[in-house]
C-alpha cells in the first residue's frame, strides 16, 4: 500500500477554514520565514479518511481479535471510557485555567476526579498516598526512583546502587539507571520461580538504594516472600519499589502497602482498562507510605475545609514537575470511570478471572509444550518451545505460525531467564469458547512443528505481509519516506 | 458484572479442568498474613448510572470560556476527520507494534509520522514520539551531553519555564550543570549566550517563537556554538513552522516540541505528544521507538521497528532511554491532523494565527494604560502589561465569560502586571473585540 505522500496531488484541499477577518498584516520579515514550504500531504478529506481506514485494517488489535500477550494486560477495553473523555468539559479544559485568579473553582470537575481517583488508588494499593503525574509505566519507575533518590539524600543516606531481579522488566534496569544509579541484577531461584533470599542477601549492603521488585514476577508467580525481601531491605536503609505492571493479578487479593513496599507504580493502561493506543498514552500513578509524600511532584490535588479542591505547589520537599501539568488527565479519567463502575466486587472479581482463565489455559497446554514451572500460576504463565526446538522450531516460529491461525502471538523471549520463552495472558474479559479456540490453535501449531518444521519457519503467510526483513531495515536506515529513494 | 464473559457454570468447568475445587484455591499462594488488611471501594455503577455521573462532573468545569490561554498549549481547530479515523479501534486497541506483520497500519503510520515531523522541522531522522514537549526537551539534553561528553546546559532566557523546572527535576540526581540566560522580553540575548559558552558546554536550548511569542532566527548562535563543538536544541511550535524557519535551516542538531496543537484536545494537561527530530549523525542516541522501511521475505514494501539496540528491553541499564510506552495514539492524531490540514492549510492556519494576533495586539494597545511589550515581532502570542494585577484582571474577565491569557507574575516575579495573550485561528474578530472591551470596562471606569 502506498506511502500517504505518494497520494499527493498538487492543490487537493481536505479542510475548509474561515476566512480572515481581520486586516492583512504587515509580512513576517523574511529572515524569521522558511526558504521553502513543508512539503505535507495535499489531500481531500475522503482521500485520508480511506488512506487511514486502509491502515486500520491492516492491523490486529484486542477488538478484532484475542490479544493473549504476556505482561501487556490486553483486556476489553469498554466505549464508555471514550464517550465520557471526549465530553467536552473534560476534553476541552485548559491547563493553565489553574493560573487564573481563583482559577481552581474553574475546574472543579476535573480536580475532583484526580483527587478521588487518587483516593481509590491508595485503598486498591494500600498505599498512603498516589501522584498520578507520571505519563506511563516506565515513566513511574523513574519518578519512584527519583522520590527514593529525593528520600536518601534528604536523610543524608549515601547510596548509589539499585537492586533487580533478573526476570525485572527491561524498563526496571533502565530506569534505576537514568535515574543516577548503577545496577546490580540478583538471580531467581529456578526451583521455586522466586526471587533468591540467599542471593539477595549477599547483594544488599548498605550502599543499596532500593530494591525493585515484580509480583507476581514475570513468570507469573506470587512471592508469598515479598515480607522478607521487605526486611532484608529496610534492615540496611533500602526502600523498596513495587513494580505494579502485574497488578491485574491480585485486586483485593494482596495490597503492596499491607507488604511493607514503599514505593510502587500502577499501569493504568493494564490493569485498569485504558486502551493501549497502539503503544501509547498510557499513565503509571506512583504510590508512597507517609514517609515518602513529602517528595512527591508538584501540584499536588488537595481537598479544602469546604470540600472544594486545589492544587497546592508549597511542598518545599517535592522532586519538582516531572510533567508539564497534572499527568495524562483523560486517561486517569477512563480509569476512574472503570473503577466507578466495577466497584469494590468488580475488581474482585476481575484477578479471579484474569487468574483462573490464565490456569485454564496454562492446564490444556502443558502436554503440547514444556511448562517449566508446573504450578498453578497467577494471571500469566510462561511455557518454553524446547521440545519443539529438537525440530528446529524456535518460539518466534510458533508465534509466527500462530498469527496464521487467526490469533496474535503470545510475548516471546521474555522473561529471559526461560529459553525460548513464550508468555501468556488471557485476562479475565476473554470467554472460555475463545480460549478453546486458542488452546485448539496452539496445540495445531505444536503438532505442525512436529510434523513440518520447516513450514512454520516460512510462517506468516496469511498477513499482508510476511516477516520483514531486519537487518535491511536498520542498514538502509530508511526512517523517513524521500520521493526519490525507492 | 463488569466485562466477564464466563458463566457460572463455565468457571466450575474451567476449575475443574485445573483440578481446583474453588478459586481460592488458586489464590493458595498469596498466604492469609498478606491479605488486605481493607478493601473498602464503592458500590458497582451501571453504564447508564456513571454517564449521567460523568456528565454532571464535566459540567462543573469550565470549559466553554473564550480561550485566550496559550503558554505552549493552544486551542486549535480540530477537523471531525481526526477524532473519526483516531477512534477507529484498529489502532486505539492495539499493543506496541513488536509483530509487525499484525501491526502494519501502525508501523506505516509512525513512518509517515516521522516524515511529516523532518518536513515541517527541517530535519532528517524523528522518532516515534516520546511523552511531551517538555520530556523531549529533557531526552535532547541527554542526547547532547552523551554525544559530546560534556556536563553542562545552557538554558536561553525565553524558555517555557514549565520546561525549565521539568529539567531540573529530571536531573536533580545527575551530575549537570545548568545555565540560565537571564529572562528578556524580546530575541536571545547573544551577549548573554556567548558568555554563557565554556568548554564544557554540550548544549544550548532555544524556543522559537520563546515563551513571550517572539519570533527570532538563531543562525548566528548555531554557528557560533557549533564553532566550539557545543550542540543547539530547539524547541519549537509545530504550527509555526508551516511559516517560520525551520531548525533545520538554522543548523539546530535536535529539534523538540510539543505536539499538542496538531489535532490533539487540551484535556487538562494530557495526554499530549512529545516530537524529536535530530541529524542521522546522532541518530544512534535518539531515544524511543523509530520505524523503518525494508520488505518482507517476498520483497514486498514492509515496515517495522528499527535500530532496537538502542532501547530498554534490548540494552537494559544501558539504554539510551527508560522509555516504553510512548503516545503513539497522539502521534497517529498528529499524522491525521497534518494529512487533513495539508502543505497550504498549515500554511493558512499559521498566517490565521499570526493575522488575528496582530489585529488583537492593535486593538489592546488602544486600551488606555494598556501596553504592548514588542520590541522584536511575535507570532500569535504577546505579552501585555496592565495597570492592575494580571491575576486581578483574569478573575473578572472569568465572569464574563473569558480566559484573557496566563498572568507570568507566578512564573516570573516582578511581572505581576503582565499578561500573556494567545490567540488562535479559532478566534473571531469579534471576540477579541469582547475581550478588548471587557478589559475597557473593567480598566478605565
């Protein structure tokens, strides 16, 4: 399919605008001008709706299709959450109404829902206290490094070291880092799926700043030792980050605050069913206990004696603005909306099924393939394509195979620590009949690797295109489309 | 309740299939000690309960006040097209594009992304996005300080001072050293700059038009930095450079900024979408996703993720960028937005802009005891002193029905009277005029 600005036609117009009402102004003096216009699509309106609705076919996503990929939560994501953010007193509020005299009164709508949803966060968390600033889960991981990084140095700790897991999302190493600290990775116990006590008690010294900490941990797996990890932490002056990406496990079944964890953050664009936008917004609200709220971004949404609300910038502590207002608003309003209306038993009822759906699967699948850790497991599981590799079949094979029985692919490679690792999460929206189909679909593919490897090798073939080809693209480097370069 | 599909009796098939008798069972490893010590959430709310709800909340914001607010975020035009196309849920309930051959609509997306963000930035390599103008402004310095080894920023005085403290808060752990060019009302201060410059330089921010509207070309300071091995960032305004010279053409290395203006709403600070553009020389430190164009197997087109070395879940602690997510959905608004409005429509929204904003700065400055600051030329934003407190004024513009601008005294001390005024092709002649003669009203009783 064509690059949209091969579609060009000089003079085409796809947006009608007013006509000027006011006089012609004196020209913008021609040293602060462009030599040359940008050249953007020339277009009607008709052509760019089919160009877009053309690339909207040519994707999968969780509502044309199941969307079983391993630590990403792909859950139904209601239309409510749409129709109320695009409601014009949330979608066309200035940040800046605030600054004005008395400005606060202006958007007591939108102040409301930060305040409440922060509110409903700490009691899902057992935290004291949430800011929801941070723009993703990443962008948590960094803000809670830099409150830890604030709460060391303020109590004149001197650490330079963060602890993570080995099978820690790729973000954890990456944020401790930029946030000014080195890594040490500590080893999980292959017996029992669990991070190491033995090890990580040996990694702990006094220059540790923190710990971070997934649970359940990418493979899927509750630390029922997450008190001792707590302990073994605070005993040499380390806090401990929480990792809240596997949330959607354990609604109303455990609370990190109730663990003793001081820091975590919360994946609103998993657990609590804001769309992933095709790789964005998401929004990752970062939860402290009392000791840490003093360092907290700015402003901070506060309640007054007459129950109206503020935004207060006077904490003297504070690491400061970590986004440019009060975090991505109208994807914690989705999220509040979904709160609302699953209610206290709804979130329940959620992790039981996000839960039993994943042990459902992870049972009918563990003949057809090696299940390395043979437990039941929380809202994700990992098997291993070794058997299929005596075959010369490789995960990725299986995954690319999958896609031509109608399904995407589960999280391949990841975690790490399992060779050829393929990662599975159905959620708890998905029916028992789509899980059947899966199940039926995942163990055809088995056999096929069993029975002609090298079919599934050439897989996919269904696609508008098949698997493209890498190292050409990072050599050419071809990032941007030239009308000249074919 | 809620979004579960399974019945009652499938969930006992599915047990039994697990060999569990309840699900509890399942949750046999979590032990009692670290169960919730409270659970204490509201009731479950039907659809139709929490739209009303909803409805009620938004409508205790104030939202249909006549916008004169700016500061970097503008209330632009938005043609229906952009919320139809971003909406199809083909893309909005999508993960990530790590599949490419079940992700090609957003694969060639962000590549047409990438290429409208070099055409109208100048420059030769964009990426995906990253989360705002102000989170690209702090990835670009980190840029600079690892390609030139050096620790040391200078910030320009025109600078969006919401960015400044964004800077200092990402860095408050690291060991850099920032400059601030003291605050003018007008162009860069070249002696200032100059000065400013040492050996351990690795990068000079700039804003055109700067934080006051004022539109400049920085040439002289990129061939002056350059000289001395010292970077030049710029931040710009998207809709701006439908018209003004380009980062590109002044030479800047890496271009930032805020993307919001280009069809994304202002929904209260978020989501927006944070651009970067740089030379292919740095593209290796670029941080976020980048796509590229290569074929498949059979040699047909194809598009996918690129030079993945550089990111987090390959390199890890060695990253150039913790970033995952990024807000490719705004990305994919942008792209609509640009492909709608097109190569003469940015054109004629950005001479809309700037035509309005001279007219309101003419019809402000008949105000008696009313002010403009403009000693350079500015594009559609201006800042206007008052005789009164400019937070004073605001409150009483507010009850007419008008956002008249950001008073600057909380970001600037001493410019407690002046007020910035922003002024988009959405505004009429006819409601600067209210807002002109409201002012009248309230200042020359």
């Amino acid at each position: 399919m064509s690059v949209i600005f091969q579609k060009s036609a000089a003079g085409r117009r796809g947006v009608s605008l007013p006509e000027c009402d006011v006089p012609a102004p004196p020209p913008i003096p021609d040293a602060y001008r462009r030599a040359r216009d940008a050249e953007l699509c020339e277009l009607s309106e008709l052509d760019v709706v089919r160009h877009f609705t053309e690339l909207s076919r040519r994707n999968y996503a969780v509502d044309t299709g199941f969307y079983p990929l391993g630590s990403c939560t792909m859950k139904y994501n209601p239309k409510i959450l749409e129709t109320v953010a695009r409601l014009e007193g949330f979608s066309d509020l200035h940040p800046f109404l605030p600054q004005l005299r008395h400005g606060g009164m202006l958007v007591q709508g939108a102040l409301q829902v930060l305040y409440e949803l922060e509110r409903l966060l700490c009691e899902v968390a057992g935290m004291d206290a949430f800011t929801l600033q941070p723009l993703a889960g990443a962008h948590g991981e960094l803000t809670g490094m830099m409150l830890i990084a604030a709460y060391h140095r303020d109590h004149g700790h001197a650490k330079s070291e963060v602890i993570i897991p080995d099978e820690a999302h790729g973000t954890n190493p990456a944020s401790g880092a930029i946030a000014g600290y080195t890594t040490r990775p500590v080893p999980t116990n292959l017996r029992t799926g669990m991070l190491d006590l033995q090890a990580l008690e040996g990694a702990v010294t006094d220059r540790t700043a923190a710990i971070m900490l997934t649970n359940p941990n990418t493979l899927g797996i509750f630390n029922s030792d997450i008190e001792k990890v707590v302990e073994i932490a605070h005993r040499r002056g380390a806090l401990v980050y929480y990792d809240g990406a596997n949330l959607n496990a354990v609604l109303g079944k455990f609370r990190p605050g109730d663990a003793g964890i001081d820091v975590m953050h919360i994946n609103l664009h998993k657990t609590f069913a804001t769309p992933h936008g095709s790789g964005g917004p998401g929004a990752g609200p970062v939860g402290v206990q009392k000791r840490l709220v003093d360092y907290l971004p700015i402003s901070r949404v506060v309640k007054r004696q007459d129950n109206t609300s503020t935004l207060d910038y006077d904490f003297p502590k504070s690491i400061g603005y970590i986004a440019p207002f009060y975090g991505n608003f109208s994807i914690c309003l989705r999220a509040y909306v979904y709160i609302l209306m699953l209610g206290g038993p709804g979130l329940v009822e959620v992790s039981e099924n996000a839960v039993l759906n994943a042990n459902y699967v992870m049972n009918a699948l563990k003949e057809a393939y090696d299940l390395p850790f043979d437990r039941p497991c929380m809202h994700e599981f990992v098997l291993s394509a070794k058997k299929q590799m005596e075959a010369g079949v490789h995960a990725i094979d299986l995954a690319k195979g999958l896609i031509d029985e109608g399904f995407h692919p589960p999280t391949v490679y990841f975690p790490l620590i399992v060779k050829e690792a393929l990662m599975i999460e159905p959620t708890e929206t998905e029916s028992k009949e789509t899980l059947d189909a899966f199940i039926a679909a995942m163990k055809r593919v088995a056999a096929k690797a069993a029975s002609s490897p090298s079919s599934l090798r050439d897989a996919p073939v269904t696609t508008p295109v098949s698997r493209p080809d890498e190292v050409k693209a990072a050599r050419d480097m071809d990032v941007a489309y030239r009308p000249n370069v074919s | 309740m809620g979004y579960i599909a399974n019945t009652a009796g499938q969930r006992e098939e599915m047990l039994k299939a697990c060999g569990a008798a309840s699900v509890d069972e399942l949750f046999a490893c979590i032990p009692p000690a670290l169960r919730p010590k409270s659970f204490q959430l509201p009731r479950p709310r039907s659809e139709l309960e929490a739209h009303n709800f909803f409805k009620e909340v938004a409508g205790r914001n104030y939202s249909h006040l006549t916008n004169f607010l700016g500061g970097g975020f503008y209330d632009h035009f938005i043609p229906a097209a952009v919320d139809a196309l971003a909406s199809r849920s083909e893309f909005y309930t999508a993960y990530t594009p790590y599949q490419p051959e079940l992700s090609q609509g957003t694969l060639q997306a962000i590549y047409e992304y990438q290429t409208g963000i070099c055409r109208l930035t100048g420059m030769e390599v964009a990426n995906a996005s990253v989360y705002d103008g102000g989170t690209a402004l702090y990835e670009a310095c980190q840029m600079a300080l690892h390609a030139t080894g050096r620790g040391r920023i200078v910030m320009d005085g025109g600078l969006n001072p919401v960015y400044r403290k964004m800077l200092y808060s990402y860095t408050a752990n690291l060991c850099i050293e920032f400059t601030e060019i003291p605050v003018t009302h007008g162009q860069s201060d070249r002696r200032h700059v100059f000065q400013a410059l040492k050996d351990n330089t690795a990068a000079v921010i700039l804003q055109n038009p700067n934080f006051f509207g004022v539109m400049d070309d920085a040439s002289d300071i990129v061939k002056h930095c350059h000289e001395r091995g010292i970077l030049v960032i710029q931040s710009v305004y998207p809709i701006a450079l439908a018209l003004l010279k380009t980062p590109g053409e002044i030479g800047a290395d890496i271009a930032t900024g805020e993307g919001q203006s280009l069809g994304i709403p202002l929904a209260f600070g978020g989501p927006y979408l944070g651009f970067m553009a740089t030379t292919k020389e740095l593209v290796r430190k670029l941080p976020g996703r980048l796509v590229g164009r290569t074929v498949d197997r059979l040699g047909r087109e194809a598009f996918v993720l690129t030079l993945q070395a550089r990111e987090q879940h390959i390199r890890r602690e060695k990253a150039t960028s913790n970033i995952c997510t990024n807000e490719a959905l705004c990305a994919l608004r942008a792209h609509i937005y640009l492909s709608l409005i097109g190569k003469q429509g940015l054109k004629d929204v950005a001479s809309l802009c700037y035509a309005k904003a001279r007219y309101a700065m003419e019809r402000f400055k008949a105000i008696r005891g009313v002010s403009v600051m403009e000693e350079s030329p500015t594009f559609n934003e201006f800042v206007i002193r008052l005789p009164i407190d400019a937070g004073d004024l605001a409150g009483m513009m507010v009850e007419r029905g008008l956002a008249p601008g950001l008073p600057l005294g909380r970001f600037y001390p001493g410019m407690e009277r002046c007020l910035l005024v922003a002024i988009t092709e959405k505004r009429t002649k006819f409601e600067i005029g209210t807002l002109a003669e409201a002012m009248e009203a309230v200042l020359c009783q």
